[in-house]
C-alpha cells in the first residue's frame, strides 16, 4: 500500500466524511428536493441528530434549507446545493483515485 494513498484521507472534506452527512448527501443526490420527514425516514437518524447535521451542511453551503407552513404544518424542505453537487463529486473522486492505488 503506497504511503500517498493514505496521505490523500487526509485531505477528504471532512464536512462530507461524517458517516451521516455523506448519506444526506448521497439521498439529496438522487433527488431534486425532499421534505425533513422523507429524509429522517431514510437515513434513520434522530430528529435531533439530522437537524445538526443539516446545519452543518447548510453552513457549508452543501444543502440550502426551505421551511414554510402547509395550513398549520410546519413543512421542512431540503435540496442539494450546486457547491454539494461538486463537493460530493469531488469526494468520490478522491476515494475512489485512493482505492485504486490501494489495490
């Protein structure tokens, strides 16, 4: 295993290597826009635990964040941002360029 190949995690966005956020992120991708239900039933976290890891993507400028009210229901809608769209692009690039030379 060549040493660069490793030298290279370090330079993943760390924003997009959290576990739950690369999977918000991978759900948005296949997506224009869902509602906070949507995705909390699909990635199965906590409502606590999406809420601060939306944030952090929201600060990132990776998903924009939509909330209004249906009647009398709060309606939370989410959609990937075009720097998401790159961002997550250029993360799976560089996994997969640091398996490649892995093998």
């Amino acid at each position: 295993m060549a040493k660069q190949s490793l030298a290279q995690i370090f330079d993943l966005d760390r924003t997009l290597h959290e576990p739950a956020r690369l999977m918000i992120l991978c759900v948005l991708s296949a997506v224009d826009e869902v509602d906070f239900l949507y995705l909390l039933q699909e990635t199965e976290l906590t409502r606590g635990n999406l809420s601060s890891h939306l944030s952090k993507l929201e600060e990132a400028g990776m998903v924009a964040i939509r909330k209004s009210f249906q009647g009398r229901i709060p309606q939370t809608i989410i959609s990937m941002t075009k720097e998401g769209q790159l961002s997550l692009l250029a993360y799976r690039r560089q996994m997969q360029i640091i398996l490649k030379e892995m093998e």
